[in-house]
C-alpha cells in the first residue's frame, strides 16, 4: 500500500497542500498514519476520496453537504467490506473442506491412537475458530 506525505498526495489530487490541510481540519479526510519525523501519510483511498470531493465541488456542492455524502459513502463501503470479507471467508470455507474430504482417506489409515495424537494436537489451535464460524453460520440466518 503506497503511502503519501502531503506534497505527493496534493500533486496527486491536483490540489494545493493547503486544501488538504484544509481538509484534514474538517474532517474530510484523514491520514492513514503518521511518520517517524511526524509527518501525515495518507493512503490511496484518500487520493480517490479527494477526486471525489473535487467532482463533487465541480458540481456546485458545499463542503458540508460534501461531508454528510462521503459519511453515507462509509456506511456503505463497511457494508461492502464486510461482504467481501464474509464471501473471502466462504471461499476459505470451500478450501478447507476440499483439504479435509482429501485427508480423510489418510487418516482412516491411521492406528486409532495416532489418529487421536494428531487430532488433539490440532483442536486446541482450532476450538476457538470453529466456534467463531459456528456462531457467525447460527447468527446470519436470523439477519
């Protein structure tokens, strides 16, 4: 992830590092993180998050009705966010059946006792997660 001081993020955007002073004071946009020498870094969605504010202002908008529109642009981004990494975890899902069903074969060759080595050597580490998913497959058919 390319991150940028506000020299190269206003060049970037077309804008004066004024503005985006201006701008990071109300709130508009806001720096990823900052540097060991202090500096603001800003990533590349706040250069499209800017291009999208200078659309907007092209179209005659005032800053606050700007504001109120990126804020819904954020539920909705969450709500995106959320869904690709719900259909990200889906897919992991699918992979790790696929590698179980492909296991199962070896492990009904295995003695009894190093079946149950190897099982309790892995449930520990994956007790919480398999109750994480459980809980989130309960839950989602009540939404």
């Amino acid at each position: 992830m390319k991150l940028y001081r506000i020299g190269e993020l206003a060049k970037a955007a077309g804008v004066s590092e004024r503005t985006i002073d201006y701008y990071t004071k109300l709130g508009l946009i806001t720096p990823e993180e900052r540097s060991l020498k202090n500096y603001r870094l800003y990533n590349d969605e706040t250069l499209n998050r800017l291009e999208r504010i200078n659309q907007m202002k092209q179209e005659k908008y005032s800053l606050e009705e700007i504001r109120q529109t990126l804020i819904k642009w954020n539920s909705v981004i969450e709500e995106e966010h959320v869904t690709d990494k719900l259909t990200s975890l889906e897919m992991h899902m699918q992979r790790l059946e696929r590698e179980v069903n492909e296991l199962q074969p070896l492990l009904g060759q295995l003695k009894p006792v190093q079946a149950r080595k190897l099982l309790t050597g892995l449930l520990p580490q994956s007790a919480a997660c398999i109750e994480a998913l459980k809980y989130l497959l309960e839950h989602s058919s009540m939404m």
